[in-house]
C-alpha cells in the first residue's frame, strides 16, 4: 500500500482475517522463528545479544530488573501482547504506562534496540511481545549468573489496546495484603508456591521510596527488622522526592540468588506485599523452603517465568514496527 499501489491478494488475505473469530490463535511454539518463519537470523540469539550488552549484575541489576518487572507487567494483563510498551498518545492518552502499577519501568529501551535490529533483518517478523519475553528470560538468566534458564515458546502478536485500568486491576499494589496476592495470582491460574516462588524476582532492583513511604514514616513499622527500617529511613526521608530509590535486597542488590526469602524472614523487605508472605503458616513454609535451597527455588522460579509466558489474551493482534506505538499509531 506504500505508493497507493494496492495489491488485490493482500487485500483478499485481509478480508478472509476479518472472517476469522476474534479469539483464534496459534499456539505458542519453541523455537517459533526458526521453524515458521522465513527470517533466516536467529532470532533468540539477537535478543540475546542486546540483554547481555546491556545487562550486567552490577549495581541493583539496573535495565534487566526493569525487563523482569516489564514481562509480569506484560503479561498480567491482557497475556503477554506488549501492551505495557504503548505510549500514551493523542488517540490514547491513558495506556497500561499512564497507571500508577507502573511507575518506574525501565529497561524498554533494550527491547526497542533489539527490535531495531531484527526489523533490519527480518522485517515486519518479530513481535514486540516476543522480544520483551526473551529479554526477560536472558535477563533472569545474566543477573543469575546461569542458574536460571528455560526455554520461552514463542509465536505471540502485539496487542492493538492498552488500558491504564486494566493494568491498575491486574496488578496488586505493594501494600496489598496476602489474600489479595493470592487473588491476583489465582485469578491468572498462578498458585501459591508460584506466588511465592516468583515474589523471588524482588532480590534485584529498585524500590522507590513513595511505594513504601508508610512503612518507614511517622515510625518503623513493627514488622521490619528496626535497624534496616532505621537505615531506609536515613536513605527515604519524609521528604523524598518522587525520584528516590533503594535497592529491594541491600545484601546483594544486583544479583537474581533468592536472598530475599532471607530478607523476607529476617524483616529486610520494603514493601509490606512481600513481609505478607509469612503471614500464614503455608506460605511461611515455602518462603522457608525457598531460603534453604536456592537450587529448588531457581527452578520454581524458571518454571513460573515460562508459564508466564504463556499467558494469553484475545490473540487478536499485529507484528508493530515500533514496540512502543500499535502500527495505527
Ligand atoms: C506479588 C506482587 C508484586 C507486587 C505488589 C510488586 C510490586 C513492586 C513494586 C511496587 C516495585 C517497585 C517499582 C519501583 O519503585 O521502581 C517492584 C519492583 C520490581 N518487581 Fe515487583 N511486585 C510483585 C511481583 C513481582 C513479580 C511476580 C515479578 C517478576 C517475576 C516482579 C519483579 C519486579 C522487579 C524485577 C522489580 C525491580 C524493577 C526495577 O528495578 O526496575 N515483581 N515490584
Ligand atoms: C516464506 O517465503 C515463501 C516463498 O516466498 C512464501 O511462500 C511463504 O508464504 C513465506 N512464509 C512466511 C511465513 O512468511
């Protein structure tokens, strides 16, 4: 359609997609580009390539927290179809970004380098929902130092709507209570010991002061250890601006170890989401568990990320050029 040169099978080809019920969709598949497509790159492999240019254990694991974080945030609303990656924009100025759930993203910028490359090569091929869901499995497995790995199915199209208020119901608050965790995790066929297993991603990355501010201020709350609710009170004071941060696991802030089921225990936790966990004698058995065999843990952990993976919306969808706008604009 470029030049106003119309070609009639393509337009036969849209027409009989228009006939096809919404909500029929292939099945993810391993290894989906090397089989079902003709893009002659390995796809995976360039992923691969960007995460570990751009992610490294140092620091509080910095872009690859951010990719982790973005991939739940993906796919806890709407399956896994890219739509946390919509900007807001004149014909929709309330995207899944616009919600207070997602403060603080970061780590697109290396989905949108890897798309860079892949349209280059493999144009209109490679779905922005299928990088984010690489990226954030090579990031797990980078900030793990290799205990981490699971193969990502792949196949997935590009949603084409993203609601702040679908993200604002999906994802629980960090002062949710236990049985809202519960809740939000069930109601996507997530059960407990994934709960559990996957609040493990909290051993790396940031945590901005405003999300935890009641928990250190007027006073430290009973349930944190009182020299680290002092020591988060030194770094969050009252007065913190909208851009202070600390790192979730003050041990070892950059590396994906399963520490924080430690911290979790021990009280060294800022939000009152994850202290929860041990607020039932089940869940308290499992964050136990997870503290004592990080070995058993990464593979929980490895297990829940893939079936994360794999949940899916409508089906409904596109391969957008760019991650951040639907090809409509
Ligand atoms: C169980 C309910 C959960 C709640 C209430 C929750 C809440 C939060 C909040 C408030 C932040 C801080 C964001 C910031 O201040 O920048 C955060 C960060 C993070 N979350 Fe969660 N989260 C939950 C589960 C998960 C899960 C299941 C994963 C992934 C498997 C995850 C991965 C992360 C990561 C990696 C970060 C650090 C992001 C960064 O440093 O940019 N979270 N979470
Ligand atoms: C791959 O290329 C062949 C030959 O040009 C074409 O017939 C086929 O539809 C293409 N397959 C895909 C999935 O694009």
């Amino acid at each position: 359609m470029a030049g106003g040169r119309v070609n009639l099978a393509m337009v036969f080809l849209m027409a009989l997609h228009g006939l096809l019920p919404p909500s029929t969709h292939a099945a993810l598949q391993d290894g989906f580009y090397g089989t079902s497509t003709n893009c002659t790159v390995d796809v995976e492999a360039v992923v691969r390539g960007v995460v570990e240019q751009h992610v490294s254990r140092s620091g509080d694991g910095g872009s690859g927290a951010g990719l982790i974080r973005l991939h739940f945030h993906d796919c806890f609303v709407k399956g896994c179809d890219g739509s946390v990656l919509i900007d807001p924009s004149p014909v929709n100025p309330d995207p899944e970004k616009a919600s207070p759930a997602n403060g603080g993203l970061r780590g697109i910028d290396v989905v949108e380098e890897a798309k860079r490359q892949l349209e280059a090569t493999c144009p209109g091929t490679v779905s922005c929902a299928d990088i984010l869901a690489f990226a954030a499995r090579d990031a797990a497995h980078v900030l793990s130092s290799g205990a981490i790995s699971y193969d990502v199915p792949s196949g997935r199209r590009d949603g084409l709507t993203s609601d702040a208020s679908g993200a604002s119901q999906s994802l629980p608050p960090p002062f949710a209570q236990l049985d809202d965790l519960v809740r939000a995790f069930a109601s996507k066929g997530f059960g407990i010991d994934e709960l559990v297993a996957l609040s493990g991603a909290h051993s790396i990355g940031r945590a901005h002061c405003s999300s935890f501010r009641d928990r250190i201020h007027p006073a430290v709350h009973e349930t944190m250890d009182p020299s680290y609710g002092e020591d988060m009170r030194s770094r969050c004071p009252e007065d913190a601006g909208a851009e202070e941060w600390v790192a979730q696991d003050q041990a070892t802030p950059g590396d994906l170890d399963g520490r924080y089921f430690e911290n979790v225990l021990a009280g060294r936790v800022p939000f009152n989401s994850d202290r929860a966990l041990i607020d039932d004698g089940e869940t308290r058995r499992m964050v136990e568990e997870n503290a004592g065999d990080q070995v058993e843990w990464a593979a929980k952990f490895a297990a829940a990320m893939r079936k994360m993976s794999e949940l899916t919306g409508t089906g409904e969808g596109e391969i957008r050029e760019f991650c951040h706008v639907t090809n409509r604009g």
